[in-house]
C-alpha cells in the first residue's frame, strides 16, 4: 500500500465543518486504499502562544475527534506529532536546503504575521512550513490530503524533497497534494468571502464538531445570503448561499444541482431548516462518540502512545538515512 500522510492542529476545543469536509472525509474514505498515518500537529500549534493546560486538552480533544469521525486505529496510525521527536530533527536538516526568500514567499506566513504583528510573531511561525515538509518526508508519503489553503506547503515539499534528492541521494519519496476541488475551501458562515477557521476571532460563522447542536442550528440559520430569495450556486455573486449549498452537497453526496431543484421557488428558510436537518445528523453521533472517548483520557493516552510508537519506527529510518547522507557522524 501506498503511504498517505496527513494532519492537523490542536489549535482549537474543536474542529470545524470546513476541517470535517475539507480533510477529514478525504481520510475516511483514503484509509482503506492507503497505509495511513494521521497526526496531531502540536509542534505546530505552539507557533502561536497556546496556554500549556489547554493545549493538552485540545491535542486530546483533536485525536478524538480523527476517531469520532471514523479514522480506525486499528487500520491507520494516529498519534501526537511531538512524540515522535523524528519531526522536529528532521525539519533541522530540511531547514539547511531551505533558501530565505522561499520561506518567505509562503502566504499563511504573510497572513498570520500580519495578524500577530512583526515582533510578535515566531521564528517557528516562520519555519512551520519546514516542519511540515519533514512530517511528510519522514513517512515516504505519496499522497497528502489537505484543503487548499495548505497547497503552497505541500508544494515547498516536494521542492525541498526533489533539493535534497539531487543534492545528497534519493533518500525521499515526492509527495503529491490531494485536494478535492469542490469543497477544498468552506467559508465563514458570516463572512462567505473569506475561509472558514478554527482559530477566527469571532466564532459566529465558524461551525464546531464539537458545539452543542443547539448553538450549530442557530449558526446556520443566521448564516449571511443575499436578498433575492433564490437557492442557485453563484460563487461571484451569491458567496454564502454558495457556500451553503457545498456543504449541503458535500455531507449527503448529492449534486449541487438536485438540491437546487429540491428548494427551487421555496425561501431561504426552508433550505436551511433543510441543510440544519443534514449537519445535525452528520455531528451528533460524530460528538457523542468523541465525548465519549474523551471521558478515558488515559485509554486515549494509551492508544495514542502505542500509535506513536508504531509512526517513530518508520520515521526513525528515514531520519538514521538522512543523517547518514548529509554526512553526521554517528556514535558507533
Ligand atoms: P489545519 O489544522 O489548519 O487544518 C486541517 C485540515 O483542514 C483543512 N481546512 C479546510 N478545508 C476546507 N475548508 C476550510 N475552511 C478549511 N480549513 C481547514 C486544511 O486544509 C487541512 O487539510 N499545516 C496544517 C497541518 C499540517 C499538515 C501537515 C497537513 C501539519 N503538517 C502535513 C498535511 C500534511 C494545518 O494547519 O491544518
């Protein structure tokens, strides 16, 4: 079988509905065709300041949800990135045939430094990309399912992969980005102009796994549209109406156009009453489970640890191979 790879931040209580379509059911499915490995990110995480109590809680809550939503441990691994300390050496190789001016042309860089202002933001902030090349490299992955706001680090990848090839033996595996091209970006339910994320600073439009279904339902009936009461996908001109109706594709599997025609000549308060019906039956088992799993942190603990021990086996080889190559004299 054929390596994936793929992760996420704990940067968040919960997941939101544009992780769940975006990534998440991409993995469900690519489970079975691939010998998977599925992190939880928290060295990535820490490029921001996250309160240490909560990040512990958040990296659990993570993990959960990945099971929850139907990762089996039993067929792929999953664990917690920082327990696998493969990662954080190799992205010290990888970070030596990284130039400069390429790491600074990554725009979530640009976003989030914005965001935190120059003095603020994190070396490490500026150097996550490196570290997520090395999550990649390490396991050989061929396939890497994101969203398509992590195209451009999944493309530095294979960049720094094909350097290092070239420059000291093939030693990695290039690594394609898969990204499915109707739902690889979910937006902001009150702002259907801009991404949907876990971290927004205001949480109105963000819908969370994890929220009570209450609070979800009323999310999404005060979801942004437009004023001409028509249910038709326009993304130029009708964002969140659009928006809407690829979430409501996206969870039952049907055509954008058949529910188009489902709600044709009906108001914008049917189809939502509609696209509440379909989210709250995809989240509440998803959010039962994860709370439940969540009431034995120390059997997570414990599945997590014996996962991350399975991930450092693969990676320790890769990492012995590098070090090897790159020319790292080695204790006898
Ligand atoms: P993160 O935690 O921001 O997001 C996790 C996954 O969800 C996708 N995603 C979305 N997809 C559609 N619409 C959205 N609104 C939306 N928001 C998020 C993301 O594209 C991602 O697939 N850097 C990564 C984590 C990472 C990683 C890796 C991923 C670290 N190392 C190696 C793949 C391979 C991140 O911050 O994802």
């Amino acid at each position: 079988k054929a390596r994936l790879f793929s992760g996420m931040q704990p940067s968040a209580d919960s997941l939101q509905i544009g992780n769940y379509i975006g990534a998440l059911m991409q993995w469900r499915t690519m489970q079975d065709t691939y010998d998977a490995f599925f992190t939880v990110v928290d060295l990535h995480a820490i490029t921001v300041p996250q309160d240490p109590k909560e990040l512990r809680e958040k990296t659990r809550r993570t993990a959960a949800q990945y099971i929850a939503a139907g990762i089996e441990p039993a067929k792929s691994t999953l664990y917690v990135q920082s327990q696998v300390p493969a990662h954080a050496e190799l992205a010290w190789i990888l970070s030596t045939v990284t130039g400069f001016g390429e790491a600074s042309r990554m725009t979530q860089f640009k976003d989030k430094s914005q965001r935190y202002g120059a003095d603020k933001a994190s070396v490490a902030l500026f150097t996550y990309p490196v570290l997520m090349a090395a999550d990649i490299l390490l396991y050989q992955a061929k396939v890497v399912p994101v969203g398509d706001d992590q195209k451009q680090h999944v493309e530095l990848t294979r960049n720094l992969a094909e350097r290092f090839n070239a420059r000291f033996g093939q030693t990695f595996t290039i690594p394609d980005p898969v990204i499915q091209k109707d739902t690889a970006r979910i937006y902001d339910l009150q702002e259907p102009t801009s991404k949907m994320s876990k971290s927004a600073e205001s949480q109105a439009g963000v819908l969370y796994l994890l929220d009570d279904i209450n609070v979800t339902a009323k999310k999404i009936m005060r979801a942004v549209t437009d004023s001409d009461g028509i249910v038709r996908y326009d993304r130029e001109n009708k964002p969140g109406v659009s928006n809407l109706l690829t979430i409501y594709a996206a969870l039952t599997g049907r055509q954008i156009g058949a529910i188009e025609d489902e709600y044709a000549g009906r108001g914008y308060g049917d189809f939502k009453k509609g696209l509440r019906d379909v989210i709250v039956a995809e989240f509440e088992p998803v959010r039962a489970r994860a709370l439940e799993l969540l009431e034995d942190p120390a059997e997570l603990d414990r599945l997590l640890g014996a996962n991350a021990a399975r991930a450092s086996e693969v990676a320790e080889k890769t990492l012995a191979q590098v070090y090897e190559r790159v020319g790292l004299l080695r204790a006898p």
